[in-house]
C-alpha cells in the first residue's frame, strides 16, 4: 500500500526492502501524512491503519506492549467514628472526601502491614490521644494527626512477625472480601426472585414499586461494593473474623515491644469505651 501511493516500480520496492525500509514503511507513512496535510494520504491510513500496523509489528520479534502492574494503595476517610483503613490493589475510585497513602517499594506486602497497623487497636488507641473530635463519637483523620501515628519500620521487625502479620492481615481481607461478594451475588439472585414473584396486578402495584426500589438500591450497592475493611464488624458483609484480628492484635503489640502494663491499657479502654479516650 505504501509502495503504491509513492509510486513505485518493482526495482524501486526490491532496493527499500532489502536495505530494510519495508519495516518502517508505515512510520515514514504517518510522517509524510502529517507534514503533507493531505486528505487522501490520512483517509488511506486510517482506512488501513490495523493492516498495516500488525504488518509493522510482524517484523519486531519478541516486542510487546509495556504493562504496568497496579501497585495499590491505602485509602481512609476524612471522617469516622474509628480509625478504617482499606488496603485497595484494583484501583477504586473514590466518591468521598478520603485520604490516600502509597509505597514507592517494589515488595507490596509491605503496604499489608501498614494496613495491618492503621486498623489495629494500638493505632487507634495512640490516634485518639492526638487526633481532633467530631461531635461525641467522630474522629477528623487528618494528615497532619495521621503523620505522627508511630508506625514501626519493617527493618526494626524481626523477619518471623513481620512475615506472619502480612499473612494474617492478607487472610482477613480475603475472608471479608469473599464474604462481601457472596452478599453480593444473593442480592442480585433475591431481586431476580422477586422480581418473577411479585404480581402485576393493581392491587400490588404499590407494593412492586415499594419493593423495587429498596431493591435497586441493593443492586446499586452491589455494583459499587463499599470496600471491606480489616476489622470485623464495620460494615453490613463482614465476616467473622474476631479471632484473627486478636492475633494480629497481639502480633502488633510485639511489633511495638509492649510491655503487659500498656497491653491492658489498651485492652481495657476498649472493653470499656470502644477505644479508650
């Protein structure tokens, strides 16, 4: 195709491919078509643009599309009754006002501990001793309270505990996930039900409306799953996993080297007030 809009004879197309032309013929082509601003030359090459291109790329073995793997992220609100900490590796979007926390390190799992950490009663406890109030329940997590949370370095952690705090923070957010999407897809099966169930008949009418738009609320909750949280207990699909969370409660009060005295500090300001003032 290139040849022929040029022009040219067999003599002529047999000295471009042999000193190799024939492999850039289609990067010469969009040269010409941009410098030239013909209409007939760029109508030609979207017209045959795949053709050719999968005719270029023919010629450069082993050469492939670069592809960026997502490397996640830590997102956690602006505002909560409790420190939330959501550990995202496929690139949600977020619709509130949330704060966003990356690693620039090539070893991911350590963006499990930090999460592990964030959602842990010993941050929580420190963070509210520093961080500001809203109203009787609500904490503000802004940057400026989150920067002075006193996060361990994974280098001071013995390699044993660090490997089993990724690992048990890694099994909880899989377990809440799958919950979650399990929740989900009954959702989805109860309004396909009711949906056949209920009657089209006047009488019902009110009744099918009433129904429908609960229901499409839940599929729409559905189609935007809130994220699951570490922590049991802070949302409507979370599954029970209390006994997980102690361990690596207790994981992370060795991580901070407590002492039994600063553990039942902790403990008890829990028990007794969901966090301790």
């Amino acid at each position: 195709m290139v040849f022929a809009l040029y022009g040219l004879d067999d003599k002529q197309r047999a000295m471009i491919t042999a000193a190799g032309g024939g492999k850039y013929s289609l990067a010469y082509l969009l040269v010409v078509c941009v410098k030239s601003q013909s209409l007939t030359l760029l109508k030609l090459l979207c017209e045959n643009f795949e053709t050719e291109l999968k005719e270029a790329f023919r010629f450069c073995e082993g050469l492939q599309v670069p592809q960026k793997q997502y490397e996640g992220k830590i997102i956690y609100p602006n505002m909560a009754k409790e420190f939330i900490a959501y550990l995202d590796m496929q690139g949600f979007f977020t619709n509130q006002k949330c704060f966003i926390l990356s690693d620039n390190i090539k070893d991911k799992n350590r963006l499990l501990y930090l999460t592990a950490i964030l959602n842990s009663k010993t941050n929580f406890w420190y963070f509210k001793q520093i961080g500001a109030t809203l109203g009787a329940s609500g904490y503000e997590m802004s940057k400026i309270f989150v920067e002075k949370l006193p996060v361990v370095e994974t280098n001071k952690i013995d390699s044993k505990l660090l490997a089993e705090i990724e690992g048990l923070a890694k099994e909880i957010l899989e377990i809440n996930h799958a919950c979650h999407s399990e929740a989900c897809l009954q959702a989805k099966e109860s309004h396909t039900k009711l949906k056949r169930d209920v009657s089209p008949s006047p009488q019902h009418d009110k009744i099918k409306n009433c129904h429908s738009e609960v229901l499409q609320s839940k599929t729409e909750e559905s189609h935007n799953p809130p994220p699951s949280p570490l922590r049991n207990g802070r949302g409507d699909y979370s599954a029970d996993t209390s006994k997980l969370e102690s361990r690596l409660d207790s994981l992370i009060y060795q991580a901070y080297n407590l002492n039994q005295d600063e553990i039942a500090l902790i403990e008890s300001a829990f028990n007794s007030a969901g966090g301790g003032a």
